[in-house]
C-alpha cells in the first residue's frame, strides 16, 4: 500500500469516527458500551485477525521461521478457536488489539524510509499511539469498558473526543492530498 493511500484511508475512518461520536445518537452510546463484552464483535474481530494471522503465516520465508509454517498455522488457529472457549470475556477488545497490531504493520510500511515526505509523521505518530492502546488493551481490556463508561458519563465527552479525531482525521486527509 502507497504512503497517499495509507494515509488517506486512516484520515477517513478518523473522520468517519470522529462524525459518529460528534453526533452522538441513542444508538452510539448503547453500541460502544457493549463493544468490549459482545459475542459478535468477538466473532468477527478475532475471526478476521485470524485469518490475517494466518495469511502472513503463509508467506513467511525461510529466514522468517518459514521452515514451520505447517506448525505455525495449526498453533495459531488453535489459539484462535481456543480463545472462544477459554477467553471469552472482553474478546472483541482483544481481536480489535490484534487488529490494529496487523493493520500497524502494514501502515508504518508504507511509510518506511520516506525520509523526503517529513509530513508521514503525523500518520506514524498516530500508529504507534495505536500500537501502545492495542498492547495496554491487549493486557487490560477491560479498560475499553471503562473508557466508555466514563466517556458517556457526560454530554460533552464524547463530541470532543469526536471533535478530537475528526480533527486529525481531517489534517491526515490534507496530508495525503497535498503529498
């Protein structure tokens, strides 16, 4: 994936978020508060970084442990489905985690040793922001839930917080135009 690209795809998911919580409706807060213990979301966040995991697990080399893909691949799936039965409580938060961790990868690579574009720092600060949440939830997930406790505690939490990433999601879409 380009650096354009990569960037202007996470200013418009920062900005489609940052519209979500700056309108607030009924329907947000109910939905965010459910997040970190829903079934369905576990399903499909840790379903798809399963089968992400999977995928890089496919095209490691040999010097990437690419020798034991076979066993790799059947550790990993094991961990995934296991993870259901063992591990169910706040399991979207940790799929969301593994998510993040995946898409960071692919991020900063756009972004590698293009010295000459100095404005790929606010995309690169914003990943390893991303990388130090996605860890501390991955240890602590049951802070998503306290999070957006205390985010909808008040009216105006969420709209600027919402304000906050529509914002940078705003300056990450000028970026990706303007390079």
């Amino acid at each position: 994936m380009s650096l354009f690209l990569s960037t202007l795809l996470t200013g418009v998911a920062l900005l489609a978020a940052g519209a979500a919580l700056l309108w607030n409706g009924n329907a947000i807060a109910p939905l965010l508060r459910s997040f970190p213990r829903s079934r369905r979301a576990a399903y499909v966040t840790v379903t798809v970084a399963a089968i992400w995991t999977l995928f890089r697990i496919t095209q490691l080399g040999d010097a990437d442990f690419g020798r034991y893909k076979t066993i790799l691949l059947v550790v990993f799936a094991l961990l995934a489905l296991l993870s259901f039965r063992y591990v169910p409580d706040f399991l979207a938060v940790r799929g969301t985690a593994a998510l993040m961790l995946l898409s960071a990868d692919v991020l900063l690579t756009s972004a590698y040793m293009q010295y000459d574009i100095p404005q790929r720092l606010f995309l690169v600060a914003l990943v390893y922001l991303g990388i130090f949440l996605a860890l501390f939830l991955a240890v602590a997930p049951y802070r998503a839930r306290d999070f957006f406790n205390w985010l909808f505690s008040t009216s105006g939490r969420p709209r600027v917080c919402g304000m906050t990433l529509a914002t940078y999601g705003l300056v990450l879409v000028v970026i990706a135009l303007t390079y």
